[in-house]
C-alpha cells in the first residue's frame, strides 16, 4: 500500500530505540526523508547508518540532543524547520509513589511528555497549514486511558497533551494538518523492562519473570513490538489519512476490556 508520502519531510524524536526508531523505518519505507533526535549519540548514528543502509534513497540527518530542552528542540528544529510530519516522542517519567514526587518532579514529567509536543507543534503546525499538507502523531501511553498507579507522573502529563489536542485537532484539520495520539501498551522496549525491573525488586523476583507473567496475561499472549507500531504511526501520516484528526489509537493487545 503506497501511502503518497514519498518525498515529505519528518521530523522524529527520540527515534534512535524503540518506538521512535519503529516509526523512522516505517516512514523511511515510504520513501520519507528523516530528521532524527535522540539523547545518545552513538545509538542514534547507528540507527541512522542502519536507515540509509536498508533505505538508500532517503535523507537522514540525525540530532544528538534532548528534545525535552530548549536547546535540544532549537537544533532539532534548525535541522528540519519545516516538516510536513512530526512524530513527538519522549522517555516517559520514572514510576513510583506519588507520595514520594517533589514539585520539581511534576515539572519535569510536564515538560517531557507535555510541553515539549506542545512547543514543537507551535513551532511547526502554522507551515504545515501554509502548505496544506501536515500529519502530526504523539506517542503518549495506554495509561492516558487506563492509568497505571504507579505511573502517576506519566498519566498525569499525557492526559494534559491529550486534552490539549482534542481542541486543536479539530481547528488545523480543515487544512489537510491532522494531529492524532497513538497509545501503547505492552510494547517490548527499554521503558517496560525498566518499570518490570521495578516491580521485580518489591515482589522479590527477576525482571524476566515479571515480564514474562506479563506478556502472558495480556491476550495476545505477547507483548508488542516496535515495527507494528511503527506501521501504524506511518498509516496515520499517510495523505489519504486527512479524515483522522484528535483521535486516540490503542495499540495494546487487547488489554484494556471496554467495547470503547
């Protein structure tokens, strides 16, 4: 299926792991050229390096730097300054007791998963209007939907963004610039293994056994990987996906049990 994006230009944070990097191989599939950031410069290059190789038609610029800052977006944004697509992605914020979160803690949690989209859709959404063409996509988390108790820090911010686009969505979307949120669950990534180590550690278990009771209990009987999630990103970025705007997506299996 050709998408019609050949040619555009994206801009995808934190895309050297993960997530992030799942969405740069989808939409370098399509023939999209890349802007990529991420905080570590030596996976980020070989991501990079690995995108050209299996891709050798696209443009990949890489940013080393922490989109979470003024300066990491400021060079992100001077290496692609107008992107048709924009993939906002982010660490999400340590779990915990709520208890135990000092105000400095909220802040940086709102300024990861909130503020920071927020910043980089200001920065980009008025050309994507100017050139009738735009697909913004957020990577936020399953918990905006079904919040995960001790993930009070990460339920909190990106409930913010998505209430934040909720409105806007359906103001930029008469211009062909949709702006749509996609949640994951239980995705095999750095994030699940950091919060299963955690749990492991107060039951008194391994990680592997906790990721493993996890993965069996979701009803795919598995957790999810970041090609899959990737396609689905690269679908909404798609020119014939101008209908889809301020829409929530839930990729998780079939964990959360409600008909909507």
């Amino acid at each position: 299926m050709d998408l019609g994006i050949k040619g555009r230009r994206a801009l995808v944070c934190a895309s050297s792991k993960g997530l992030g990097r799942g969405c740069a191989m989808a939409l370098a599939a399509e023939g999209v050229n890349l802007t990529l950031t991420a905080r570590g410069a030596e996976a980020l290059t070989k991501t990079a390096a690995e995108i050209r190789k299996a891709f050798p038609g696209i443009e990949v610029n890489e940013v080393a730097g922490d989109i979470t800052t003024p300066e990491g977006r400021a060079a992100a944004l001077e290496a692609c300054p107008d992107p048709d697509i924009l993939v906002n992605n982010a660490g999400g914020p340590p779990p915990g007791d709520f208890r135990t979160f000092t105000r400095e803690d909220w802040i940086k949690a709102l300024d990861a998963n909130m503020l920071t989209p927020i910043e980089l859709i200001k920065a980009t959404v008025d050309g994507m209007i100017t050139r009738k063409f735009g697909r913004i996509v957020n990577i936020t988390s399953a918990a905006v939907k079904a919040p995960i108790d001790v993930l009070a820090l990460s339920n909190g911010a990106r409930s913010g963004l998505t209430g934040f686009i909720a409105g806007l969505s359906r103001k930029t979307v008469r211009h062909n610039v949709t702006i749509n949120n996609l949640l994951p669950g239980p995705f095999d990534t750095d994030r699940i293994r950091n919060v299963s180590a955690g749990q492991a550690k107060a039951a008194g278990v391994s990680t592997e056994e906790i990721m493993k009771q996890r993965a069996s209990e979701n009803p795919a009987g598995r957790f999810g990987d970041a090609e899959e999630f990737g396609l689905a990103c690269a679908f909404l970025c798609g020119a014939k996906s101008g209908f889809i705007t301020g829409q929530n997506l839930l990729l998780d299996g079939g964990a959360f049990p409600g008909t909507m």
